[in-house]
C-alpha cells in the first residue's frame, strides 16, 4: 500500500537527503564533507527501506527513528560547520544545508504519527474478528 499518506511524508524526508547531497559541493573543503556525504547516503538508503517495509508496520516506526537520530547528528554536524566558518552565520552567504535534515526530521515525524494511527486501526479491526 505505497499510496498511504505516511508514505508520502516519508518520500519527502528521503528527498531532503537528496537536495544535501546535491547541494554539498561548497561544503569539498571542510573536513566533515565525506561525512556529510555518507550520512546522506545512509539516510537515503534508510528512507527506501522504510518505504517499502509498509506491511510491517514496527520496522517502518524503527527506520524512520533512526533515520531521526541520524539527521539529528547531522544537524549538529552542519551548525558545527557553519559556525567554524570565518563570519559566523550568515545564510545567503554560507547555505541552506541545516535546514534539509531539519524538514526530514518534521517529515518522519509525521509519517510516525500516521503510521501509529495506521496500527491502532489494524489492532482494533483485529479485536472485532
């Protein structure tokens, strides 16, 4: 059942990834670019398999926790970053690549909320049988 609506907020935060990894490339001079890179990798493989692991219900809820923790950590990472920068923060000059985590964050969120909505259902048309 890929048409749940979880699904669709759990292919949001696996596009945000994405656009981080694509829109890392100013980021090839510091030391934490290839751990940017990994990350976003992990997160995009972490994010396909919580799609298509919509019949079970408990692993879809774990991967989108991981998936959480490791964006989180990214954050962190990327403010670390952006704060060792000569200047400080200063957005139009240094990037938008803390808020991508920070939507995937939101997004999985939501898909766990629904995906919980989801299981009450399931168990309380269970109970009826």
């Amino acid at each position: 059942m890929l048409q749940r609506i979880q699904t669709i907020w759990i292919l949001l935060a696996t596009i945000a990834p994405v656009f981080l990894f694509i829109t890392g490339q100013d980021v090839e001079v510091s030391r934490t670019f290839p751990l940017i890179k990994t990350a976003s990798a992990i997160l995009i493989v972490v994010g396909a398999l919580s799609i298509f692991s919509f019949k079970n219900r408990p692993r879809q809820i774990m991967l989108n926790n991981i998936s959480i923790v490791i964006n989180a950590l990214l954050i962190g990472v990327l403010l670390y970053w952006l704060l060792s920068l000569p200047g400080g923060i200063d957005f139009p000059e240094k990037g938008i690549e803390p808020i991508f985590p920070f939507i995937a964050v939101i997004c999985l969120a939501i898909a766990n909320i629904y995906i919980k909505k989801d299981e009450r259902l399931v168990k309380s048309v269970d109970r009826l049988r």
